[in-house]
C-alpha cells in the first residue's frame, strides 16, 4: 500500500466544524416548506426509513461514539472478508445453477458454461431433478479436478454423494484435488418438505470428507428455505446460525474434532436487490459465526464459506426482463459482501428452464462485474462506511436474538416442528404483503408500469420444487392472480376488463393523476381506457358508452377541477351506464359525488381484486 507524504495541507482547516444540531436545522427548514412542522429529532425521523427487524435507515451517519470492531480481512471476526486478499486473486466462484431432468442436456448446458466463465456447477438431484444415477453422463467432459462440484439432492444426498466420489474414482481424481460440496442438509429439506430426515447420513459423509477429502464439505447450510418462505434478513442468519449449530452438535457427538466440523459446514443465503441490506448481511454472517465458533473454543483459523444465490422471491413472471436488473444488483452486492460463491439465477426462472440466452446473460453478469467493472480489486469496497458498517452491527445483533430464542425452544428441529418457525416467517411476509399490496414497495413491470400487451417468453416446464413443508412465496404473487384472472377472461372473451379513465381538463391537470390511475389498474390487468383524452360534462356519457367499459370509470384531474366538474361528470358517466366511478386523490374529495376513491398508498391488491369480482370477471 502506498503511503502519501503529509505535505500540510488541510482543505477543509478554514471553515468550522458543523454540528448535528445545525444539520438538523437546515432539515427542519426544508421540512417546513413541505408543509411538515418537525423539530430536532422528529425531523431527522421524518426522513429516516423502516427496515424489517426493527431496523432504520437514518439519513445522516456520522462517526460513530463507539468504534466499530470490524477486524481485518482474513482476521477473526472475518466483517471485512474471509481471506486477506478478499476476492482479489480471481473474483468470487462463478457457480451456475442446473435444474433439468435430461442428462444429455443438463450436460450440453453445463459445458457451455464452464467454456463461457462458470467457475463452478451446482446440479440438483433426486427428486425435482437429475436422476442420481444419470450424474456421470450429466459431467462428461468436465475436468472434474479443475470444475468444483456442489450437488442439491434432498433426501438422496447420500446416494449423491457416492455417485459423485465413484465418478472421482472412475475418473482418476485425486482426493486432494477433488472440490465439491456434497449438500447434505437434513434440517433444510425438513424445513422444504416437513419430512424429518435421518442426519447420520450426512454425519458419515462429514467424517469421510474431512478424512479422504480435504477439499470436500459434506453439509449446506441452506437459508434459502426460510428466505423464499417469507423471512427477513435477520430471521434468515439467525436460522441459519441455529442450523450450524445443530450440525456441529451432531458433529462434535460423532467424534469429529470442533475445527473438523466448521471445515465441513457452507452457507447459503439470498442476495437481493436490496444492496446495502445484501451487504450488511453476508458481513454480518461472517461476524455471526465467528462468535459461533469462538464460543465453542475453535482457533480463529478460517471465516464462514458462503455461496450467495440472488433471490427467487424478487424474481418476478410478468416483465421478466427486469430480473436481470434485479440479479445484476444483487451480484453486486453480494460480491461486495465478501460471498465466495455466486449464483445469478436466469431472468426467465420463474417462467420455466432457462434457455441458452438466460443462462448467458446469467454467467456474463458475474463476469461484467468482474472483469470490467474489477468490483473483486478492492477488499470490502464497502468497509467504513458509516452506514454499512451500523447496518452490519444492528442486523448482527437482531439475528442472533432471533437465534437465541430458537435456541431456547430446544433448537431448530424443534422449532420447525413446534410452529415456532413457520408464525414467525408468517407474521414477517404478512407484514411486507401488506407493503406490497399498498405498492409501498414498488415492483417495477408488475405494480409499476405494467405492460399489458406485452408477450412473455415461453420455457419449458421446471421440474416441481419440493414442497409440503415451509411455503415458497414471491413479491408478485397477488399481482399474478390478478393478471392471471385477467388472462383468462382476455382468451374467453377476445378483451380486457375495461375501466374508463376520464381525465378532466387540460394535461398539466390531470397527467399525474392520470398516469397514476392507468399504472394501478393495469397493475390488476384492467385496461384503462382514455378516449378522447379529455372530457367535461357533455361530452363523458359517449366517450363512455364508446369506450366498452364494464361498469366502472375513474375522474383524474387537480382538486380545483374536482370541485368545479367531478359532480356533473360522475352523473354523465352514471347515465351512461357506470355503475361505480372513482376518483383519483385524496379520500373526501368531492364527497357525495363519487362512489370510492384510489390514492397513493391504497390497499391496490385489495382495489383490484374487488374491481375485477364487480366486472363478472371469473376468479
């Protein structure tokens, strides 16, 4: 590192320290001409933001009163990077994910990738995937001493697992050249299934990993389940905390010394399009187990190995171009984090098997960020940032209250038996359903801006997912029911549901509104329809009745419009054959002249759904 000289200049020596006081006088101003009367404090919480786990996001961070005891990469509490190089060396393990049932293709397609940038292979067996039997034809021509290997077969991790250790024999791979994670997780398939699993199993694998295998890690701890079932940041490491422990407990009980066992354990999480939240979450991880670790007397020899997989819950059906936004700000993210493996899922994933097209853009995305934007370069390119460094201690600290009240109901085993883990994961995604209903938090192409006409890639079909235990949920799931509703009635009768948006005097008048009203109805899959652009009182009963709107028509224009227009022009629309009007804006506005209102922050899922059941359009 290289040191500049101390040549006496200080740019900022002229001008007076500015206190937080001071600043939170200027925000007091700004809040004033808003209209918004907040002193001190209450200002500064006035711009702050409500985060899952009782966390904020504030809008000033400062030096903190008590530094924050980050370590240093590759040091114990391993905050800032699990190696001292970081991601330095070559970037993070570019591992791609392969759900087919054909051998042959999952083959063709694993080959592409590994010619392409992919690092390494994450294949999915048994049930839902690859029969196990058919793994060697599935790795034909992979160098399987230069491709790592991390296998998902469920219940059948066993049987994988030998398939893949005859194929190391078959092949003529040298145990100490062989890399894999074996994925045995018995507490994850529980938690996706609620089939309990028998852990020996993965305990033997462990005891002939660390003994044969020195590159090898028999168990996954996968957060993925707890994640995709609704659960925040917090709930998801603190989950996965109690899985690590229950694992090293079995572990430890067989035998295998404290330091043996961690070496057998790697950890998945979601990396979402929330990115400081992604970053705070794989440093905090890292911290949270290392406090594991120490506790059970292990030497500070090695950080949590982590594998990040971009979330399925963002990823959304409708506009799935979208995703690869998403996925781009979440490999992001959890590259910054310090992630020693990432999976970008393909933007088409909720819609099927990705096709050769998803798959490139998935593994470039990896690769762009890499080698062009060099985000491995710099070690924790996010460390000492006030923020990220608060966000880092405070989700720290509420996972592992969230860890110590699964421990005290007797560990993870019984909590996912008691209920304990699946209320808990209710309640969270029952709160973030209600944000989403209300499009507190926006889904661009599905809440927000909505393209009706658009037409969706085909795919063919997934494998089905494992089920029966834990629910798997996504942001646009009430969106889709809606869409899909209107799909149906769209193929059985040749049109959209239909509301007439009749817009009230000139365009700098109603534009917003307008634009507000047609995004929230197509959000349900009703076409607004708006011609002529503008109407008053004589001329809306026929652009209604020109309009083939079923039953319903929304004003859109400024307040003063309202109160001049709103009463005349709902009684043409209702002449016409309107049976209920809307009015965009403030509830109360010209009272008695409408029948119900939409506004921002409305229950829209709610709106929707009640609009589509009065139009006869068929659930």
């Amino acid at each position: 590192m290289t040191v500049l000289p101390d040549d006496g200049l200080s740019l900022a020596a002229e001008f007076p320290d500015a206190t937080h006081e001071q600043w939170q006088r200027l925000v007091e101003g700004v809040l004033r001409k808003s209209g918004k009367d907040a002193t001190g404090d209450a200002a500064e919480d006035a711009l702050s933001t409500k985060l899952e786990d009782g966390l904020t996001t504030r809008p000033l961070y400062t030096t903190p009163e008590t530094p924050h005891d980050t370590g240093f990469p590759g040091s114990a509490p391993f905050v800032r990077g699990g190696s001292p190089a970081g991601n330095s060396a070559a970037g993070w393990d570019v591992r791609q994910r392969h759900l087919g049932t054909d051998p042959a293709r999952v083959n063709e397609a694993v080959l592409a990738d590994l010619e392409n940038g992919v690092t390494s292979l994450w294949l999915s067996l048994g049930r839902g995937g690859l029969p196990v039997a058919s793994l060697g034809r599935a790795l034909d021509g992979v160098y399987l001493d230069l491709a790592p290997v991390s296998l998902d077969a469920g219940a059948e991790y066993a049987a994988a697992a030998r398939a893949l250790f005859a194929l190391y024999a078959e092949r003529g791979v040298a145990p100490e050249a062989a890399r894999a994670v074996l994925g045995a997780d018995p507490l994850g398939h529980e938690a996706r299934t609620g089939e309990e699993a028998d852990p020996a199993p993965a305990v033997a694998l462990a005891q002939e990993a660390a003994a044969h295998w020195p590159g090898v890690r028999a168990l996954s701890v996968d957060a993925l389940p707890y994640h995709e079932a609704g659960g925040s940041a917090a709930e998801e490491l603190g989950l996965s905390l109690a899985t690590g422990v229950a694992y090293l407990r079995a572990l430890d009980g067989a035998g295998l010394g404290i330091e043996a066992a961690l070496g057998q354990l790697e950890f998945r999480y979601a990396a979402t399009a929330d990115q400081f939240l992604t970053i705070a979450k794989f440093r905090a991880a890292r911290r949270l187990w290392a406090r594991i670790a120490e506790a059970c007397g292990a030497a500070p020899a090695g950080a949590q190995r982590q594998h990040a997989v971009t979330s399925p819950v963002m990823m959304t059906r409708r506009d799935p171009w979208v995703n690869m936004l998403r996925t781009t700000v979440a490999c992001m993210a959890a590259g910054v984090g310090g992630a020693d493996a990432v999976t970008v899922l393909p933007f088409d994933h909720e819609l099927g098997l990705p096709d050769a097209f998803a798959r490139r853009i998935a593994r470039n995305t990896s690769s762009v960020l890499l080698e062009e934007s060099h985000l491995a370069r710099v070690i924790d390119p996010a460390g000492g940032s006030f923020y990220v460094e608060r966000l880092t201690d405070e989700l720290a600290d509420a996972a592992w209250e969230f860890f110590q009240t699964v421990e005290k109901a007797g560990g993870l085993s019984a909590a996912l038996r008691s209920g304990l883990v699946a209320d808990r994961l209710a309640a969270t995604w029952a709160e973030r359903s209600a944000r989403l209903a209300k499009r507190r938090e926006p889904i661009t192409g599905v809440s927000e801006f909505p393209l009706l006409t658009e037409q969706l890639p085909e795919r063919e079909s997934a494998p089905e997912a494992p089920s029966g235990g834990l629910p798997r949920v996504r942001r646009d799931e009430a969106y889709e029911a809606l869409r899909t509703r209107s799909d149906a009635h769209l193929a059985a009768t040749g049109n959209r549901p239909r509301i007439f948006l009749a817009a009230l005097g000139t365009a700098a008048a109603h534009t917003a509104r307008a634009t507000f009203a047609s995004n929230l109805f197509q959000a349900g899959g009703i076409q607004p329809v708006h011609d002529p652009v503008s109407v008053d009182a004589a001329t809306a009963a026929g652009a209604y009745a020109a309009s083939g709107a079923d039953g319903m028509a929304v004003l859109c224009s400024s307040d003063a419009l309202y109160e001049e227009q709103a009463e005349a022009v709902a009684a043409a629309l209702r002449s016409a054959g309107a049976t209920t009007v809307f009015l965009a804006g403030r509830p109360g506005t010209a009272a008695g002249a409408v029948d119900e209102y939409v506004f921002a922050g409305c229950d829209a899922v709610a709106v929707l759904s009640s609009v589509l059941d009065r139009m006869g359009v068929a659930p």
